[in-house]
C-alpha cells in the first residue's frame, strides 16, 4: 500500500445473524442438514473509500446507518463478512479505550493500564499523567473507581487520555458530545492542534457544525451502503434530504428526481428591496401532514448569501423559506422559533411583530416566499429552528395594534407546524466587542463609568 495511503476500505461488508429466539440458534448449530434458522441483516454493505496521511474525515448518516459497525471493523473489534481494509500506522480509537475500561480501576490507574495494553512503553504515559488530569476536568474522580463514573465521565477520561499518547490515525465516535460548552471548546481546540499536525482523524458524529468546520471529506451512510462521499457542504445537504426523504445521489439507484423537484419551484416576481438567494443553496423537505401550506424548500445563509451551518456570535443569519399553499387562506402568518439543545424557547417571533407587509388573500397553488434576518446575539451553543404558519381574517390583522395579545391570539389561526426543520451552531468570539456577552442571550444597552474625589 502506498506510504500517503493509511486506510484503505475495499468492498467491505458485515452480516448479522438475526433469529427470532434462542433457541433458533441453537437449532442451527446442531442442524445435520446445515439448515438455516436466521434471518441475515447486512449492517454495512459494499463499502469502500481511501483516507490520506493527515486527512480529517467526517462519517455522518441518520441512526442505524453503519457507522459505528464500520468504526468496529476497522478497528478490529469486528470481522467483517466480506470485502477486506488495510490500515498503515499506529491506530488509536474512542472504541478500544473506552472498553479498555476496569471499572475496579481509578481513572488514573486506568490510564496507566490502557495506555499499555496499547502498547506504549512503561513509563510513558505517567509523565502526562498529571495533564491528562488537568484536561479532563474530573477534579477528585480521577483517583476514585470507574464504577462510580458516568458514562460521560468515561468518555471525557479516555479523551483526554489519547489527547497526549501519539498515533497515526485517530477514530472518534460522538466523543465530542459530551461535557459542557468549555469541554467542548477545549477538544475542538486540541483537534486544531492535531490537525496542525498532520494527524490523520476520522470523526463519526451528529454535529454537522463540526463536520463542515473541520473535516475536508465526508461519507454518507444510509441503510448500511455509502451513498456520498466528498466535499461536506455537498455531503450535509444529502444529509438533511435524507432526512426529509429525498436520496439521489450516484451511488445508489433511486428513482427520485431532485433536479426535476426543483425546475417544478416555480420562481415569481419579488420587488427590489425582497432578496433571494439562487437555488442551489435550498434544501428540499416534505411535510405531508401540512393542512393549509406545504413547506417546500429553506435555507439558511450567511450576510453573504453563503449556505452555512456556523455562526459567530453576533453574526446575522438569514432563513428563507418557500411554501405551496394548499388550500385559500386570508392574510398569511409565519413565526419563526429558536430552541436550543434543552427545548427551551430562546426566540419566537411571528410576521406581524415585524410590521411587514401582508397579501391580504393567498389563493390555493400560490407559492408564498418568506425570508427572516435575524443577529444572533446569544451565547455560544447549538440550536434547532422551527416554522409556524398561520391564517388571519383580513379585518382582524388591519386592527392588531389596538387589541390586547390575548385578543390577538384568540384571532390567530395557528394552520401548520414544521417541527426540527434544521440546526445551526452559534461559535464563541474571543475578542470583547459589541456582540461578546456571558448568559443566554445578548441585551440591548449600554454602560458608563466615572470617578468622583472624595
């Protein structure tokens, strides 16, 4: 195998035997006639692909898609079914470590023990012994039993333990889920570092901000079979019409048409001051249970008109959204909320609150475009965002601005929800200026400060 190549993945394929009992199984086993009692699932399938020295990796794809079964092969806690994968360097993997485990052990026995089980030399890892511990922020519980860990507490242990024991190639799976946002700025920095390196990584996680942040390949993984692989901009928007249910792409066979979904988004007039963004940037979805307004297409863009999944603190953000109306609506309303990782509502705002401008009758098979700026002065973290749309009496919106908000709901027809349309992550800045702040959100305002002599 060539010297640049230190993974190559040839036709690799995995099959598990599923029975419906045990003792289907055991039937098997003892069958003269070698009958077969299972059913066979192929959890990965035909896959192949080469990773460079120095390369970072994404692996993405919806849950039950192969990841962590690919991760298992090629770090040999698996055999595979078929195919074959050649590794060239020392290879070091979340996986291993953290089965590695005595849960007997204190964490710094453990790393001592793990660290030698993977064959670095005595002595080696007891001079980082002390940074391991500064990084993992396990205070006292790094010299307690691992029994008395969380399983998040193992996972920050067995990451800060491969941060300092040299390898060739790194697998990461979901390890930068866990711990706070100050943990994870400190991993992501030590990938950085890696990177600088030249360390060759392989990253399987959900956070596609860190894929399109980082990673300069990714593979899409659906039902076992790699269905993309290449740039992450290309590969995450594969990713989000997986999840909407829309696959094309050319590694698999799929009759659905995504170039003739979007010829058939009939484009219309908009007035000078109304910006659009060019197709290439939406993401198609399908809501089928939308009542009154079929939500076709969203993007989220940058000031730039940049697709983009990460934004700096303070940064602007635009989310554009197209409808099909379904049926004949008065005056159209759509709301736009902002939730972070524990559900809790950071922002919600409807089109009236805006003052905008309103059609005061929407017929059925119009296409009503809809596109909200919004700063985005909160802390560092990530977010999910969700479209409302809604129905008002002509004469009820002309006269909102002198009704209670209690009578301004009771007027509300609240049409259809668009629940986890999509995910973005906001990344801290590190110089103090107008859009720096601690806490949720960022509040409008100023200060001043003076000395008097006693």
């Amino acid at each position: 195998m060539n010297d640049d190549i230190i993974l190559r993945v040839e036709n690799l394929g995995k099959c598990f035997k599923i029975y419906d009992n045990p003792w289907h199984r055991a039937r098997e086993w003892l069958s003269v006639r070698q009958r077969s009692y299972h059913q066979p699932y192929w959890s990965i399938k035909d896959i192949s692909f080469e990773v460079h020295r120095g390369d970072f990796i994404g692996i993405i794809g919806e849950n039950g898609a192969g990841k962590s079964t690919l991760l298992k092969v090629i770090t040999g806690v698996l055999q595979p079914t078929e195919g074959k994968y050649e590794l060239n360097g020392k290879v070091l993997s979340l996986l291993e470590l953290g089965t590695d485990f005595n849960p007997e052990l204190s964490g710094r026995a453990n790393a001592i023990y793990s660290s030698e089980l993977l064959g670095f030399p005595e002595g080696y890892v007891q001079e980082r012994l002390e940074q391991i511990a500064q990084f993992s922020e396990l205070g006292e519980f790094f010299d307690r039993p691992i029994k008395l860990y969380s399983s998040g507490m193992k996972i920050r242990l067995a990451f800060s333990l491969f941060a300092f024991l040299e390898s060739d190639i790194l697998i990461l799976d979901e390890v930068l889920a866990v711990g706070d946002i100050f943990f994870k700025q400190k991993c992501y920095k030590l990938l950085e570092e890696l990177i600088a390196k030249k360390t060759t990584i392989i990253l399987v996680t959900h956070e596609l901000g860190a894929v399109q942040q980082y990673c300069q390949e990714v593979l899409l993984l659906h039902q076992g079979k790699k269905i993309y692989q290449g740039p992450p901009k290309e590969g995450i928007w594969q990713f989000h019409q997986l999840k909407h249910g829309f696959i094309q792409n050319k590694y698999m066979d799929i009759e659905t048409d995504i170039s003739s979904q979007k010829s058939s988004l009939l484009s219309s007039d908009t007035s000078d001051d109304f910006s659009w963004p060019s197709d290439e940037v939406f993401i198609p979805v399908d809501f089928p249970d939308a009542n009154y307004a079929q939500l076709t297409r969203y993007a989220i863009c940058n000031s730039k008109g940049e697709p983009t999944l990460n934004f700096l603190q303070g940064e602007e953000s635009y989310i554009y959204c197209e409808f099909q109306i379904k049926q004949n609506i008065a005056v159209p309303i759509v709301g736009l909320i902002i939730t972070n990782k524990y559900n809790v509502i950071i922002h919600s705002k409807i089109s009236f609150q805006h003052k905008v401008n309103v059609p005061s009758r929407v017929n059925q098979g119009d296409r009503l475009r809809f596109c909200r700026n919004i700063t985005l002065s909160v802390e560092p973290n990530d977010y999910v965002f969700n479209i409302s749309f809604g129905n008002m009496h002509s004469d009820h919106y002309a006269s909102l601005d002198l009704v209670s908000k209690d009578e301004f709901i009771s007027h509300l027809q609240v049409c259809d929800i668009y629940d986890k349309l999509g995910a973005f992550k906001v990344l801290p800045r590190y110089s103090c200026d107008e859009y720096s702040h601690f806490g949720i959100c960022n509040l409008l305002g100023n200060c001043q400060m003076s000395v008097t002599s006693s």
